[in-house]
C-alpha cells in the first residue's frame, strides 16, 4: 500500500497507518520522512534539477532511510527527452539507487495506443535497473496498463536473462500487429483452385478476401460484397460463411493473419 501526497497532515496520516511506500518528498517535507519505517520517494524541488534531488538524498542517506529517487519523467513534447537523460545521468552517479520511473505521464497523455509505449518504457527502465514503476488506469485508453507492464517485464527479463533481443520471446504484447502475414497472393489461390474438385469453400486474406471452391471463385474487400454473390442456401452454412467472412474482413482491415477456422491473434487479449 503506497500513498502519494506533499501534504503534511496525509503523510503523518499515512505514516501511522503503516503504509509500505510514501511518495514524494523534496526539501519542504523531507523532515517527515523520519517516521516512516519504510521506503520514502524524493524528488527533485522543482521536478527537474538533479541537484535538489542530490541534496535530498545526501540528507535521506545521513538519516538511514531507505527511499526510491525519482527524476521525474514529463510528458512527450514537455520534457521527455532531458527526463530520460535524468535517469541516465543519475544510475551513473549512484550505480546502486533504487530508482521509481512514472509512466502514467506518458501513456495517460497522448492518442496512441499505451501496448507498445509500455513495451519501450520497461525495455529503458530494464536497461537502467529501475525497479520502481507507477502507472495509472485513469483514462479509458489505458485499461490494462498494470497488465501490459507486467508482461513487458517479463518479456525484458526473458531477454537480459538470454543476453537476447526482446524479440520472438513472447508475443502477447502483439495484439494489433502479428508476427507474420498472410502468405498466398492471388496467383497462388487461383492455382490452388485450379486442382479441387469438391464443394467446400476455402477463405484467404491477401490483398482481397478470396473464397473459393471447385466450381467457384469469388473476391472482394467486404463480407457482405463476397456473400451476396455466394446464393448459399443452408442456413446453417450462411451462418458459418458470414461468421468466416467477417473474420476475413476484419483481417483485411487490420492487415491481420487469416487463417479459416481459427481466431484472429489478439496478443494477451485472447486470454482475457
């Protein structure tokens, strides 16, 4: 259990409830952090200078209390860059910090999808020995944050453990994205129909949908372009085709693998 506030009256609150981790202190409340028994955050004064940060910790480390430094990392296009080269510059001074990395800041603050930022924002703070990160579920965009972190730590301990890239490791973070493509083209699925005989209908995704059979071939970018050519009578069958065919569609538009009869690849979201 963890609490976050510069106010006075919060932290003593906090401090006889017992917490496990109390975030943040600078110089103005860094007094408090005595009565805490167990690891305090310090930050710097004015959320940037390294300096205040170095004072803060010099007094931290004459009292013995444990703490977690905390560079403050800003969001994109308002400091992200020199926040980053905070963190750098800090491990090379105290190569044995423990250190916190906020990516709430990052992921809450822009429209694109939070999967791969928190992919590369556990890869830098693997790469930096920061065991200490905090995000956020506030915005809708970032449901599952907690989760996709955890996956992306496992996936980078999995590599520094291989002295490997995080690279065909573990795939869950790949939800939008697959590994491979489809892999006929529209050569390939008419030469492939040039040897059936039977009745069944086949389903591909290249750069249209392709459905076909021994006495047909159908192509097109929708469901409903392909199914209305189809005349398909059984009921049951229609059920399947459209069932099969929205699928498809859905893999043309998100350039996704098809493959007839199994689900779409959605990374960790297939084990929700």
């Amino acid at each position: 259990v963890s609490v976050d506030s510069h106010q006075i009256e919060d932290i003593r609150i906090a401090a006889e409830a017992g917490v496990d981790l109390m975030l943040s202190f600078t110089s103005e409340n860094i007094e408090e952090a005595k009565a805490f028994p167990c690891p305090v955050v310090v930050v710097p004064d004015d959320g940037e200078t390294l300096y205040s940060l170095y004072k803060n910790i010099e007094k931290l480390d004459k009292w013995g209390i444990d703490y977690v430094a905390d560079p403050i990392l800003p969001p994109l296009t308002m400091g992200f860059s020199h926040g980053i080269s905070r963190y750098v510059q800090l491990r090379e001074k105290l190569p044995n910090c423990e250190m916190l990395m906020g990516l709430g800041n990052v992921t809450e603050l822009i429209d694109a999808d939070s999967i791969g930022i928190h992919g590369l924002m556990v890869g830098v703070a693997a790469e930096l020995s920061i065991n200490y990160l905090l995000t956020t579920e506030v915005g809708y965009r970032c449901n599952n944050a907690v989760r996709e972190i955890s996956i992306a730590r496992e996936l980078m301990q999995k590599s520094i453990c291989a002295a490997s890239l995080p690279k065909h490791m573990d795939y869950r973070l790949l939800t939008v994205k697959d590994v491979e493509g489809n892999s006929f083209n529209k050569e390939d699925l008419e030469e492939m129909q040039s040897v059936i005989v039977d009745n069944n209908y086949r389903i591909f995704v290249a750069d249209k949908i392709y459905v076909f059979n021994g006495s047909n071939f159908f192509q097109g970018e929708t469901a409903q372009s392909i199914f209305s050519q189809m005349e398909v009578k059984n009921q049951s069958h229609a059920f399947y085709l459209g069932r099969e065919l929205n699928k498809a569609e859905t893999a043309l538009q998100m350039q996704k693998k098809y493959v007839q009869d199994s689900p779409l690849d959605w990374g960790y979201f297939n084990n929700r």
